[in-house]
C-alpha cells in the first residue's frame, strides 16, 4: 500500500528551505514567518518519519534523506509552473482583441457577435472602441476595424466593405419630406466625427443653398441614429449601420439619393499577426458576413 502524499503547502516548505539553506529567506520567498516554515517541516518530517534536515547555527542543509528526494520534487513544482504558464499562453491565444468605432460595434459587430461565438466558441472577443488609430506596437490589440481607404504603412488592410450615406428618420417624420429641399423645415442631425456628411449630400443633390430650421451635433452617429429613431430630427447615416432599424420600420429612407463615401471599412492588423488562427478565423467569418448581406 503506498503512503499518502504529503500536503503541498509542507512539500512547498520543504523545496524553498532546501533551495535557500535559510528559514527566513525560504519564509520571505512564500510569504509566510519562519515559524510558520519550520512547523511546516515538523510536520513533513514526522509525517515522511525521516529527518530531512540538519540544523544548524548556520542555516539548514539536506540530510542524505532530504537530498534522496529534493531534485524529484524540485522538478515536480517546476514542472508544475511551467503546466499553468503553457495554460495562460493558450488563454492568449484563444482571446481576440479588437478595436473598431462605437457606432460600428452598436450597430453592425455586435448585432452579428453570437454568429461568430457559435462557430468559434473557443475564441472569446473583447472589443476596444476608440477614434485613434491603434499602436500595435504599444497597445494589447490584436486586429481593428477602421474606416478610410487602406493605406496604412505597415499594416494589412482586408478590404470590407464601402460606406456610403443617405438621410433617415423617424416613419413620422417621413410624411413631411418629399424633396430634399423640404429638409429645410426640420432639425438636421449631425456627427462629430463626420461633420462635412449633410453639406456634401445636400449639395450632390441640388440643394444645397438650403438654410435648416435646426442642427444639432451629436458626439458619435450611434447618438444621432438615436435621436432619429425618437423623432428628434433627421441624421445622415450608412444605411448598412441602420439596416435592423429600417427592417423594423423604425427608421425611413425618405429620398431614394445614397451617395458612396471615399472610404471604406477594413480589417487591419500587422503582417505579423496574419499567421495567427484567431485572426484569420475572424477575418474569414467577417468576408461571411459581408458576402450574405451583399
């Protein structure tokens, strides 16, 4: 019958005193007091009924007993670290971190978000929102959704999808707004971040000497599409962020005009990361996406 395996915790005792030759240096290294140590050997020794160390004014050295079994179980909780750091890299390698703009993440990622979960439910995605463009090199992000027109020095940039925008509003508002220049009677709804949208619009379609009733700016378009399904005003919008919310009738297209922006939507990521399975999983599940709502 084999005997019972000593406590970890006394096992742990036992390698930092053999390690260090010191009770207090072995203490300091586990956090505990020397006394708490050397009650942890005791009972190991008692336990094993073999002298492990002797002890001495100078410190503690291995016994011919101590030195049978240090190296084993030395390598035993090495062996033991180097299991749990294998298990945290493979937790890195299964965690996506993506950055992508709010407005994008409300109202086209994460709507779509339980799709990629079902087919890769070994990865989990954490989502980063900023309007800066990511510093690989600094930041701890894997891939970012980015609107502009690819040319970012080195980084791959997957071409998505092109934006384009049009007017939307509420079904009520709709009533009212039969010609662009109609536009003029209501509060036009603008974005921070795409202040020039309503100016280019309205000019493309000949109305631009138009002077409206109301503007208000909204820090983001996730804050404008808001106050657009509440009736507030009109905002001008990429009808693919808004795509639920006209299925639902909650928003109207009142003018058959959709104008295509210069930029469009990209994956970029470094070269680097291009290897990598959770950036391609989730590059290949996005052109998924796209191609089934083209």
């Amino acid at each position: 019958m084999s005997n019972p395996i000593p406590s970890l915790n006394a096992l742990r005792a036992f390698v930092a005193a053999g390690r260090h030759g010191k009770l207090k240096d072995a203490a300091d290294e586990l956090f505990v007091t020397p006394s708490a140590l050397s009650h942890q050997i005791r009972n190991l020794e008692e336990s094993l009924d073999v002298q492990l160390f002797n002890r001495t004014k100078a410190g503690l050295s291995l016994t011919q007993a101590g030195e049978l079994i240090y190296s084993d179980i030395a390598t035993a909780f090495e062996q033991i670290g180097q299991a749990i750091t294998r298990l945290g890299r493979k937790s890195q390698e299964e965690l996506l971190n993506v950055s992508m703009l709010s407005t994008f993440a409300m109202r086209w990622f994460i709507p779509r978000l339980s799709n990629f979960q079902m087919q890769h439910p070994e990865i989990e995605v954490r989502i980063s929102t900023s309007v800066s463009q990511v510093d690989f090199a600094r930041e701890d992000i894997d891939c970012a959704i980015r609107s502009g027109r690819g040319n970012w020095p080195g980084l791959h940039a997957e071409y998505l999808f092109a934006e384009s925008f049009t007017p939307v509003c509420s079904p009520d508002l709709a009533k009212y707004l039969k010609h662009p220049e109609e536009l003029e009677n209501h509060t036009l709804l603008h974005a921070r971040l795409r202040p020039d949208d309503w100016h280019v619009w309205l000019g493309a379609v000949g109305a631009g000497e138009i002077q409206p009733h109301q503007e208000q700016m909204f820090e983001t378009r996730n804050f404008a599409i808001q106050a657009a399904v509440d009736g507030v005003g009109i905002a001008i919008v990429d009808p693919s962020l808004v795509a639920e919310e006209i299925r639902a009738g909650r928003l109207v297209v009142p003018f058959p005009q959709t104008l295509a922006d210069e930029s469009a939507y990209y994956l970029v990521y470094p070269e680097k990361h291009a290897s990598l399975p959770r950036i391609q999983a989730f590059q290949r599940w996005l052109l998924e996406q796209i191609g089934s709502q083209a």
